[in-house]
C-alpha cells in the first residue's frame, strides 16, 4: 500500500499524521509512506526525525482582505496543488490522509483530481474552516470529538475515532518515565506547558508555582516555557534574583513529551487537542486554561469534553485569578483521593482506539478497491 499523510504548521497536526504513519508501518512494514508538508511550517524540522521521506510544497489559507492578497494567495495555493500535483503522479497513493493546516488544502484538492481515497481528521471539539470546506472533497472525516460532527454538513461521512496518539504513549509506566528523566519516584510532579511556542498565561502560572515550589522536599516541577517565552521567564529569575534548585526543571521545548507526560501527577497546560488526548491517554489530571485566541474557541470544547467527566479543571482565562491555581495546585497535592479520582477519569476519556478504528477504515476501503 501506498499512502500520503499531510497536516502541518504546528504540532498539533503534525504528529496525529506521523501516528497514522507509524500505524501503517505496524500493520505492514511494506507499507511505503510520503509526507507531504508546508514549506513555511516547522514540519521540514520534525518530520525528517522520524525517518519517513518529506516533499514540500506551497500553501497558505485564501486570504480575501484585498484583491491584492486573494490575487497573491490564490496563486500561491494554485501553484501548491499542481506540486501536489506532480508528486502524486509520481508516488502513486492508494489514499491520501489529511490532519489539519495549510498543505491539507492543496494536498486533498490535488487528490481529489487522481481520484485515490481521501481522508480528514479533525482534531478539535470546534472544527476550523479550512477542514470545513474539506469535507465535501473528502470520503470520509474522523472526529476527535463527537461534538465536532455538529458542524459539519455531510455527517454520512464522519466516524467518531478520537485523536491518534503515538505509540510510545501507551508503552510507558509512570516507574519507567521517572527512572528515565532521574525523578524521585515519591516526588509530586507539576509539568506546565503551552505548546512549541509557548504561552504568557501559562507561564505566569509557572513563575507563581516556581515561587511556591523552589527547594520544596518532595516535589519536582517540570516548566516548559516554549520558544517564544523562554528568555523572558529567565529575565524573571534573573530579575528576582531566584537561585533556581535542583527540583525546578526549565525547558524550551519538550522533546520527549510522552516521558514528561507520564512521570507527571498534574498537568497545567493549554487544551489543543493533540495535548487532551496526550494527557487523557496518560491518565493525568489537568488544569486547562484554553487559549482565547483560536478559531471558534475550540480550545474550549476540547477541555470541556475532559472536565464534564471529572478528568480536568477547567479554567477560562477571562476569570482566571493566578493565586487561585496556585491555591488549587496546593489542594490537589494535598487530595491524593481526589488526584487519583480525575487521574482514573482522565484515562476513561482517552482515545484509545483511534489509530485502530483510523487504519481499519482506510485499509479496508483500499482493499476493496
């Protein structure tokens, strides 16, 4: 079998496509996989790692402000499609999967015009408009929320799969990801995270609890600050004159996010749906402050998916009191009872099924064929 996953910009879409990928490759070693990014997106970076071939092409979303822009943006997604175009014809794919971002569009459409099988995931509660005006060109869309179905048009066409966790997620022990990452086993452990680039809210939450817990016996806190923000949560330390100690880990960017996920008790962190599934799927209890900043508020519905059933507090940032995380976090660590309830909750939410449920859909129609 021959595939094509595509989806990038931001990590979110870029890994769910690299755990269709590795699904493939399980089920089949024979299968032959061809990622086909953004240019412009941070998947030239991560997709190389995972040792699969990457072509890249054009893309961007129809910007409509001025004639100028649509003119310049039209001509850059026409010359994307005839580049996916052009791989196509030379790769050959039984099926084209589709994650999210920019390259989707030309990818799909280009799909569309050699008539393989095509596919979309929609990872958020709240779908964007891009993914939207995919579903008519597409045979079928996995929904990471059921909720999303609501705002679709076609919903013969969905299939409730949940998001596509890697495979390394489910292999861990909390034991193991500790040993690992040299952390006490009896330690309570904090890990806060807004993503690749990072989040002000969140790492003023971080500063707060890294007053709170600079030097503290028994716990370990786990900062990861993302690119934008790093040296200005330095700037803080520095400013304030903090001695950081040996229980205060600060990192820009989390490379091995399923370790960090499993050794922790609590997550603090945004609520992008690849980060939900990721944490649900390592039954962690999480506070979730989705961001405001996101099309359709998406972020919201994802953490109230995880929240109604117990798994996640959800915070949103138009009331959000820093000081009353702050007090909340304290509470936790001191409610084992209730820190193991909305762990077990968390992992009732978790997707476990969704790269089985994705492979056995696509597998079978290229079969049939």
């Amino acid at each position: 079998m021959r595939l094509i996953v595509t989806g990038g910009g931001t990590g979110g879409h870029i890994y769910p496509a690299l755990a269709i990928a590795d699904k493939f490759k399980e089920m089949d070693p024979r299968t032959e996989i061809l990622y086909i990014g953004n240019a412009d997106g941070i998947e030239k970076d991560v997709v190389p790692k995972s040792g699969y071939p990457l072509e890249l092409i054009d893309a961007m979303w129809i910007e409509k402000k001025t004639p100028r822009q649509l003119i310049y943006t039209g001509a850059k997604v026409s010359h994307g499609i005839a580049q996916a175009l052009a791989i196509m014809k030379r790769f050959r794919p039984d099926a084209v999967v589709g994650t999210g971002g920019y390259a989707c569009f030309p990818v799909l459409t280009a799909a569309r015009m050699i008539r393989c099988h095509r596919y979309l995931h929609e990872q958020n509660a709240f779908p964007g408009l891009a993914n939207r005006t995919l579903e008519k060109h597409v045979d079928n869309i996995f929904l990471g929320f059921a909720e999303a179905g609501r705002y679709f048009k076609q919903p013969q066409k969905h299939i409730v799969s949940g998001n596509p966790v890697r495979r390394s997620f489910f292999n861990l022990s909390k034991r193991e990801a500790r040993e690992r990452l040299g952390i006490p086993q009896d330690d309570f452990v904090v890990f806060t995270f807004g993503g690749s680039l990072g989040s002000i809210m969140i790492n003023d939450i971080a500063r707060e609890l890294l007053a709170l817990f600079n030097g503290h016996a028994g716990v370990t806190m786990i900062i990861g600050t993302g690119k934008y923000y790093r040296d200005e949560v330095y700037s803080y330390i520095r400013d304030k004159g903090i001695s950081v100690c040996d229980n205060i880990r600060i990192k820009e960017y989390i490379e091995s996010m399923d370790l960090h996920l499993m050794s922790c008790d609590l997550v603090i962190s945004r609520a992008g749906a690849l980060s939900v599934a990721e944490t649900t799927v390592c039954g962690k209890a999480a506070i979730l402050i989705p961001s405001p900043n996101v099309t359709g508020n998406h972020q919201y519905y994802n953490a109230k998916s995880v929240a109604d059933r117990g798994g996640a507090l959800l915070f949103e940032e138009k009331d959000l009191s820093i000081s009353r995380v702050a007090e909340t976090v304290l509470s936790l660590k001191n409610d084992k009872e209730r820190l193991a309830a909305m762990s077990a909750a968390s992992r009732a939410c978790a997707p476990v099924r969704a790269l089985d449920i994705i492979y056995e859909k696509i597998h079978g129609d290229c079969c049939r064929s």
